[in-house]
C-alpha cells in the first residue's frame, strides 16, 4: 500500500466522518434532504477546500475528484435515512466530531508538509483543515462554533497538527503512527467535554 493511496483512504474515511456529523446536527435541527445533504457536503470538505485554497492546490479535491463529494453525500444521506436508529444522537455528533478533527488535522498537515509548507504553515493550516468543518457546520445549523467556545477544540487540533510536523520531520510518519495521533486526539477531545476541560476566558 502507497503512502499516497493510504493518504487518500485516510483522507475519505474523514469525509465521510465529518458528513455524518454534519448530517446528525442537521437531522437534529430537523432539516430536509436537502438541507442534511448540504449541512453534511460542507462539514466535510469545508476545511479541505480551505486547505487547497491555502496551499493552491486548485482546483480543491472537494470538486476535482468526485469520490470526495459522493462520499460526502452518500454518508450524509445514510444519516437522513437512518436516525431512528441513531441513539442519544448528541453524543453520535459529538463522537463523529472528534473523530472527523483528528482524521482532518492529520491528513491536512501532511498535504501541506508534502506541499513544501514550512513547519509553522504546514501546523497552522492542519489545525484549520481540522476544525473548518465543524466551525461551517455549526454555523449553518445556528450554533455558536466548537472552536470560539471554552472548549479546547482548536487546541487539539494544533496539538495533533505539530505532533504529525515533528513526526514527519523525525522520519517516522508511518501509517500506524499517524492513526495513533488521530486516535489520541479524538479521545483528548472527547475527554475535554466529559471533564469540561476549557481554555481559559476573560472575566467580565
């Protein structure tokens, strides 16, 4: 297995992450097909079209290779069709959410890295191919973003984003290596929200 062609999987297995998170806040505020397919679209490739644009990789994955868009809307589409099943969907949202940011941040910092960005640009635009999606997401279904909260959503993703630049930089960014990061950040996010772990905030 290529890096590239495990790059692409790994790239895929967040779209389709990210549009069912999309998809479960739309389904949440009671959108139609449409607007869960669209919600879902977004989530996905918001911040992967946003990393493209930066690194002018032109035009962005989101529009040049149709497996992005298909898999964005087939996976939102599953979550229209099959939320009755869904139990306790806040918490399938919130599960999705920090899966889909380390998957994103991962990917998006390795693009950049293969892109020639320098350390601190390849760092700053993983964290924003992490946290793009779920900042439209939740301002297309009313919700005051993740990222300008207490919660240390942007943290995680810069974290996960130097993590992946000084494992590149060190020679050992194998397949492995990279799931464990991702597989970390998703549980650093979730137990920051259990334990309401928060960046501090400005006393009035």
């Amino acid at each position: 297995m290529t890096a590239s062609y495990t790059l692409l999987v790994a790239d895929l297995i967040g779209v389709a992450v990210f549009a069912a998170s999309g998809a479960s806040a739309a389904v949440a505020k009671r959108l139609d097909l449409f607007g869960v397919a669209f919600v879902g679209f977004v989530a996905a490739l918001g911040g992967g079209i946003l990393r493209d644009l930066v690194i002018d990789a032109v035009p962005p994955l989101a529009f040049a290779d149709w497996r992005y868009a298909v898999t964005a809307v087939l996976a939102s589409m599953a979550v229209f069709w099959l939320h009755p099943q869904l139990n306790r969907l806040r918490r399938t949202v919130l599960l999705l959410d920090a899966a889909g940011l380390g998957l994103f941040t991962v990917t998006g910092t390795l693009k950049a890295i293969d892109a020639g960005m320098p350390a601190v640009g390849a760092c700053l635009i993983g964290m924003l191919t992490g946290i793009g999606g779920g900042l439209a997401r939740d301002l297309l279904t009313g919700e005051i973003p993740a990222v300008l909260q207490r919660d240390i959503y942007a943290v995680v993703a810069l974290g996960g984003a130097v993590t992946v630049t000084v494992l590149s930089r060190l020679g050992v960014a194998d397949p492995v290596t990279l799931a464990l990061v991702a597989a970390v950040m998703m549980t650093v996010r979730m137990l920051a929200l259990y334990r309401r772990w928060s960046a501090p905030v400005a006393v009035p």
